[in-house]
C-alpha cells in the first residue's frame, strides 16, 4: 500500500525520508549546538548542560552561520545521519530525529505541524540566554538545568 506522504513525519521511519524531508525534520531550535560536560573518565556521568552556544552560531539569525561547511569549520559539530540513529539520545529529548528514532510524534509546536517557523521559538536555545562560545570562556559558570 502506498504512504500517504503529507505527514511524512508520522508515516516514514528516518531511512525513509528523503533528503528534504530529513532537512525539514530539523525544528531549527539549536539546542544540539549548545556546549555540554561531562567527566571525560566517566562514560556513566550525567552530561550537563551549558547556555554556550557555538561560536559558529549566529545568535540573531537563529541558525548556524556557516551551515553548508559546518562540519569542517567547526570539526566538533556532529552530523547527523540516519546511520547514526542509534546514538541520537545526545540531542535534546524535543529534538525531532530523537523523538522519531524512537517512533514518538513531534511536539504540538513543531514548525512542520504550526506552519510557522516561529513556533520553536519558546522552546529553542533563544529560552536559554544563550551566550556565544569565546576562546576564553569557562563553561562550567554557565551549566543550565534542561532535561537531556
Ligand atoms: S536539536 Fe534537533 S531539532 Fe533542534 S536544531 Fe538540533 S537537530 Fe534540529
Ligand atoms: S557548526 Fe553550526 S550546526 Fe554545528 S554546532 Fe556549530 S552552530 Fe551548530
């Protein structure tokens, strides 16, 4: 039977989407670009949580600033890939490749579901306080408490 595909988000698994679609499943919110810690001795460690964002990121945009090269100019920045499904418990429990990794809907602000790009707003790093990511910064004055 063929997938009625207007909602691709609930009728496809992640190894179906196509290249748009996968692109369109991404909130936009930024929280996987936030700086977080975790003891580098223990695996089992809870990770926590920081307002640092990338210095890649650009704060009044709302977006990365350099989102075609991302990943060579920031070599920390993870790719995400449905290859790499299985280790999606990094991102933020909202993050829409977690939740569908996992077979769980979008959340009711989803841009996908309000049509609006704005809708993430409340719920994205611009919540947090962000600061921009200095070579001189400490991260451990700005640990926030958001669930991981
Ligand atoms: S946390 Fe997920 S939904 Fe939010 S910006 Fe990152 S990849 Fe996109
Ligand atoms: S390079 Fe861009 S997408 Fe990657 S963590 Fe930094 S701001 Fe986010």
């Amino acid at each position: 039977m063929k997938k009625n595909n207007t909602h691709f988000w609930e009728t496809k698994q992640l190894h179906e989407l196509s290249h748009d679609e996968w692109e369109a499943l991404c909130d936009g919110c930024g929280l996987c670009c936030l700086h977080k810690l975790q003891d580098e001795e223990d695996d089992s460690a809870p990770v926590l949580m920081t307002r640092v964002v990338c210095h890649c990121y650009d704060i009044n945009a709302g977006q990365c600033s350099d989102y075609a090269n991302r990943h060579t100019t920031v070599p920390g920045c993870t790719a995400l890939t449905v290859s790499r499904a299985a280790e999606f418990d990094w991102l933020p429990t909202t993050c829409a490749y977690r939740l569908r990794h996992h077979n769980l809907p979008l959340p009711s602000w989803h841009p996908l579901i309000t049509g609006a790009k704005e809708s993430v707003r409340p719920y994205s790093l611009h919540a947090l306080n962000p600061v921009l990511e200095t070579p001189d910064i400490d991260l451990e004055d700005y640990l926030i408490k958001v669930h991981s």
